[in-house]
C-alpha cells in the first residue's frame, strides 16, 4: 500500500494524491507532483521521500512547513493522521501508510476506540441526558465549548467545519427540531473522531475521576475556565449526550 494524502483545506481541498515514487515534490513549480496553487506557497515548498515503507517530509521554502502545527526544520517521520500544513491556507492529512508504518497508528486508533467506548459508558452512569435537574446548566456548558470549538477549529486540531456544525446542531436542539438536530450532532462526532488522533488520548474522564462535563455543567460564570484536555473530554461527552437527546 502506498501514503496516501488529502488536501482538506486551501483552494484544493478534497483533493487526493498517491505517494509512490522516491521523492514526490509539492508546489507552485511545474515539476512537482503535487502542485498547489496557493499565493502564499513556494515553487518547491516540501518534499516527501520514501525510505523502505516509511516517509518522510522535509521544509524546502523559507515560508516553512509545519507538522501538526509544529514548524520542522529536519526531515520528519510521516504518521497517519499527520497533518501538514504549507503557506497559510493549505493543509493536508496523512490518510494511510503502509501496513509497517502505520502498524503504530492502527494501536493508537485502537486505543482511542477503547477509551470512547469507556467515555460512552460513564458519561450515561453519572449524567442523565433527560435530567431537568436545575444544577445542570446545558446552555452554560455550550458557552463554555463553542469558544473551545472555534479555537481548535483556527488551529487546525479539528476540522474547520466543526464549529459551524457545533453551532447549527445547538441551534437546531434550541429549537426543538429533534430530528435535524440528532443528524447535526451525529456529523459533528463523527468530524471529533476523525480528527488528529493525539487529541483523542486526552484524560477523556477526569483524573479525578469525575467527568469533565459535569464540573462545566454545574458550574457558573465565575467558574475557572477548564484545561484544553477538560474541554475536549467534556466536548466529546456534550456531543454524545446530545445526539441520544431525541
């Protein structure tokens, strides 16, 4: 099987391309395999090679090129679901790669389903979905998750349609449109799991044992604003409990 990449922001976004030769070039030059037409990226702007069944990216233009939003400044190991990101507006994902080396992301992928499965299975056990209990403020807990949505959206951690869908779905819940709220919420947890999966080895319950999202929804305007890990856990668990809110 050979890497495969998609472009999934930039004016090529959706695009795929196979990496199968040796070195493959990407940018604004004719002779690259790749060619991106963005203002902002480099006639030669990255090179990815290919050692036995590892690849490799490496930085060729003085705009740089950032692996998981860290700039590389040496050749870089490719993992799958890697996100590279070249000029300003193009980003592309590591989508497969072959089976040696991506042995250690199909442990991860495995891992990451245990650990929602586990999440699935406390969230219903300490939360009712269908609880009016007062101290439980849902529209509290979307103020505190859209700003977090929106950020990690900018940043590339989740994908960019993922705050206007989170958005419409509350929107749509606000409004008792059940049904076209449960498809809203489906595809925002579906945009969850498919993004990078280093976010998804988060604490996903609370170290402390208790669920992130119970401390937000019993929580006011003056409660501290929870840690990045915390936001994600209490996302993921929001997101869940409001798709079985039919």
């Amino acid at each position: 099987m050979e890497c495969k990449i998609k472009i999934i922001a930039g004016p090529e976004a959706g695009q795929e391309f196979a990496v199968g030769a040796i070195e493959t070039y990407l940018g604004r030059s004719p002779r690259c395999a790749v060619k991106l037409g963005n203002h902002s990226i480099s006639y030669e702007h990255a090179v990815i090679s290919r050692e036995g069944s590892e690849y490799f990216i490496e930085n060729l233009s003085a705009n740089g090129t950032l692996v998981n939003n860290e700039r590389i400044t040496a050749k870089t190991r490719l993992r799958g679901r890697d996100q590279i990101r070249l000029g300003q507006e193009t980003m592309l994902r590591v989508e497969s790669l072959p089976a040696a080396a991506s042995a250690g992301s199909s442990r991860r992928t495995l891992l990451i389903v245990l650990l929602l499965l586990m999440l699935a299975g406390a969230v219903v056990v300490v939360i009712d979905p269908f609880s009016s209990t007062p101290s439980y403020n849902w529209a509290h807990a979307y103020s505190v998750l859209q700003p977090f949505v929106d950020r990690q959206a900018q940043a590339y951690q989740l994908a960019p349609e993922t705050a206007d869908l989170f958005r419409e779905a509350w929107r749509h819940q606000q409004a008792g449109d059940k049904d076209l709220a449960a498809k809203a919420w489906i595809r925002v947890r579906v945009l969850l799991e498919d993004s990078d999966p280093r976010t998804s080895i988060r604490d996903l319950n609370h170290r402390r044992g208790v669920p992130a999202l119970a401390s937000i929804l019993k929580g006011g305007a003056a409660s501290p604003e929870p840690s990045d890990d915390e936001a994600y856990a209490a996302l993921l668990q929001f997101v869940t409990l409001m798709e079985q809110r039919r």
